[in-house]
C-alpha cells in the first residue's frame, strides 16, 4: 500500500479525525495560504441536501456519534468520507495486531547470519533526519514475507526493489509532511494527535487480548518497537491534521456535483447485476491421468459434498484456480459474465448451500456451490451509502492536485539525500530473509 498510491482507498481506523481549535486568524502559513479550519455541519441542516445549490455540508451528526466522550475539546470530525480521504492519505507503516500473527511460545524461526548487519545505515536524510535501511525493511516485511511465497528468487529480487524504493519514498514524503504540521499546527492540535495516537495504542492493545506484552513481543519478532509504533501513529494524526486544515477546505463538493455523477455513472456505478458468489471444484483429465479417473475423482467430491463435506476444504483437491481470493473470500460474479457458460447455468438453477451436478465442459469436469444470489437493483441517489461513496470520489478529484503541488513545495523547502549504496544494502538484507520468508 503505497502513501503517494492510495490517497482515497482505506477504510477510516477506529474513528473520525478530528478538527484542531487553532484560530483562524493565525499568521502561520504554507505555501502563502493560512491553514484554515473546516466549516461545521450545522445540526437543522439535513444529510442530503440532493438539488439544492452551493456546498454539500459536513456530516458532524455522524462524525459525534464516532467520538469518544474524553476527546479533547473542539474536535469536531469531518463526513464519513472526508475522514477516509484524509485517513487515507498518510497510511499508517504498521500493519494492525491481527491475532492470528501473536507469537507463539515456540521456538522462533533462526535469522539468516547477517541480516541485521546495517542496523544504523542510512539510506536517505531528509532535513537532516535519518531514515534507517532495516527500519525501511521492517516496514515492508509482512508484504514482502508474503510475496516471497510466491515468488522465485529473481522475481522476489526485482518486486523487492522496487518497493524498497517506493518505501523510502513515502517515509521521505512523510517525514516532510511531518515537520510541517510540527512547525504550523498548535499546542491543541498536536493534543488532540496525542489523544488519537492513544486511542490507536488502546484499540492495538485490546485486538492483543489485552496484554500489551503480547502485542510488543509480536512486534519485536518484526524488529520494531510498539513504543515507536505509538510514536508514528501520532506523527501520522499530526500530519493528517494539516491535511485537514491546509487542503481540505478547497475540495469542498457541492450537490450539485455529486447529481451530476450520480446521473453520468448510473448504470456503471450504482446499477447492481445479479450476481452470484460461488465456489467450484475443476478436474482436468490431463493433470490427474485421462478422463476415466478424472471422471472418477470428481464424482467422489460430489458425492462427498452431498454427504455435508466441507466444501470449500474439498476444493483443495482442485486441479484448476480458485475462485477465493488471497484472503479467503468470494468475489461476486455477475450474470452471463462468467467463462464456463455451462457451469453457470447449473449455478444459477440453486439455492444457497446445493452443489450442481456433475459438468462436463471445455474437456474438464466441474462441480460448484452456490453460496449466495444478489438480485439486481439501482441503488438511490438518496441512499446514503451512494452518497458517501459520490463525496468521497470527488473530494478524490479536487485533493490529488492539491496534494501532489504540497509535496513538491515541500520538497523545494527541504535538503534531502538518498545513499545508492545503502539501498543496495538494505535490498541485501531483504534477500536474506527471503529464504526464511519463502519457507513459511
């Protein structure tokens, strides 16, 4: 997930930013523009403004019910999709605590000799503030640990130069982002990063059982330090604060404006298909030696699946790609848009839970179960959910332009080095955990 990438594309994390209480007579300027507070949605006026002219209002009922009690005074919160935009646009470096990834009491898998050998190299500076190879490493492990898997070592040598250079990039572009909310914002706002960056700690804690040693011995098997990990959460809500006040005030979007999208992305956008999410078994008489035993094979997983197998464990014994994506889940799949016309056809005819026949197509045999049918509709304007998701495309349009312009004159601003040679280190030390990533 890249910072400069993937502006508008996350979902928010635990709450809505909230607005600082600095005045807005303040002298404190960027670019030659006072950093300006966002305006408050008035409690008569209603969600949907729908034909009315002029600026679409913040949702501040919704962003009150998303506050905690104890939130420093003033922090109102922007729409829904305003919170997302800005949520979005400085990602966190740490994954969330997923409980699946708690350590154990195990043994833990050997480190590669080496690995650490360049812990204080740095391969770029931005300001004079280091940014360190193992800390850029760290903090693409559990992408890079899980493309290792799949990737021959070549492979994994160029994709892993690649992010590594995107990494640098973003930790330079926040560390810029950084000082200038560090040097323009108030003592109430850096309060109010400090109470959300708490509130990341607390939430991270609870999703670890509770333990906070649980959670900073997970993090130390990555070589990061959950301490730091609350620092960078507040740099981030920091960071996201001048976003707030610097950017956000121009991206406005009207009601006019989100209509207007609405009407040209009716049938595209907001037109639902009907749609199935199911799950199939394939058979190739060439993988598993003729057409006999391929037969053979696939009316035993039938009759299996009819005695109440799992399903979706019998697929296992599939010849064929499934139909689950990486994290287990079933894509919706529209009607007449699937390539096996056969095994739709079967799908179609039944009710969640029943597994097809037996079908023979294209020289393969095939047997599915359906999981659930989505009859097609048009989703209203009025709707909420349509709304927010308009909002939030649009505020899209107007932020990246605005955004990309802050970045460069930061960049104009700052003194930032990069060391060649110390990427090519800290690719090295990619490549040395890679067999140990590959094994798992």
């Amino acid at each position: 997930m890249r910072f400069a990438g993937a502006v508008i594309l996350l979902a928010v994390a635990g709450v809505a930013v909230g607005c600082g209480t600095g005045s807005a007579s303040r002298s404190e300027r960027l670019d030659g523009q006072a950093i300006m507070p966002g305006r408050g949605r008035l409690p008569t006026e209603p969600y949907s403004p729908v034909d009315r002219p002029g600026q679409l209002p913040y949702d501040d009922a919704r962003g009150q019910r998303e506050r905690d009690a104890t939130a420093p005074a003033g922090a109102a919160g922007p729409s829904t999709a305003a919170a997302r935009a800005l949520d979005r646009a400085v990602p966190p470096l740490a994954e969330p605590f997923e409980p699946s990834t708690a350590p154990t009491t195990g043994p833990q898998a050997a480190v590669a000799p080496g690995v650490f050998m360049t812990i204080g190299g740095v391969v770029a500076e931005v300001n004079s503030v280091p940014i360190y190879a193992d800390k850029v490493v760290s903090d693409l492990e559990p992408d890079l640990a899980a493309k290792a898997r799949n990737l021959g070592e070549a492979q994994f040598r160029q994709y892993a130069t690649d992010e590594l250079r995107k990494q640098v990039n973003e930790n330079i572009e926040r560390e810029m982002l950084f000082a200038a909310a560090n040097r323009l914002l108030d003592e109430s706002d850096k309060e109010q990063a400090k109470y959300l960056a708490e509130l990341w700690r607390q939430q991270e804690i609870t999703k670890a059982g509770g333990s906070v040693e649980t959670i900073r011995r997970r993090e130390a098997e990555r070589n990061r330090d959950f301490d730091k990990l609350v620092e960078e959460e507040y740099r981030r809500r920091l960071s996201i604060l001048l976003l707030q006040k610097r950017i956000f005030p121009q991206t406005q979007v009207t009601a006019a404006e989100m209509r207007d999208y609405y009407e040209a992305n009716r049938d595209t956008e907001y037109t639902v298909r009907d749609a199935a999410q199911f799950e199939m078994i394939q058979i190739d008489p060439v993988k598993v030696g003729g057409r006999d035993l391929a037969k053979q094979k696939i009316d035993d997983l039938r009759a299996r699946a009819a005695g109440g197998e799992d399903f979706t464990a019998l697929a296992e014994f599939s010849t064929g790609p499934r139909l689950r994506n990486s994290e287990g889940e079933l894509s919706w799949i529209d009607r007449k848009a699937f390539a096996l016309a056969a095994v739709e056809e079967a799908v179609w005819k039944l009710q969640p839970g029943e597994v097809t026949p037996v079908i023979e197509e294209g020289g393969r045999f095939y047997i599915a179960r359906l999981e659930q049918k989505r009859p097609a509709r048009v989703k209203p304007f009025e709707e909420e959910t349509t709304q927010d998701d308009i909002e939030e495309k649009l505020r899209a349009r107007k932020f990246r332009p605005l955004y990309d312009k802050m970045l460069q004159d930061l960049r104009d601003e700052s003194i930032v080095r990069t060391d060649p040679a110390m990427m090519r280190t800290a690719l090295d030390i990619a490549m040395q955990r890679y067999r140990q990533w590959a094994a798992k």
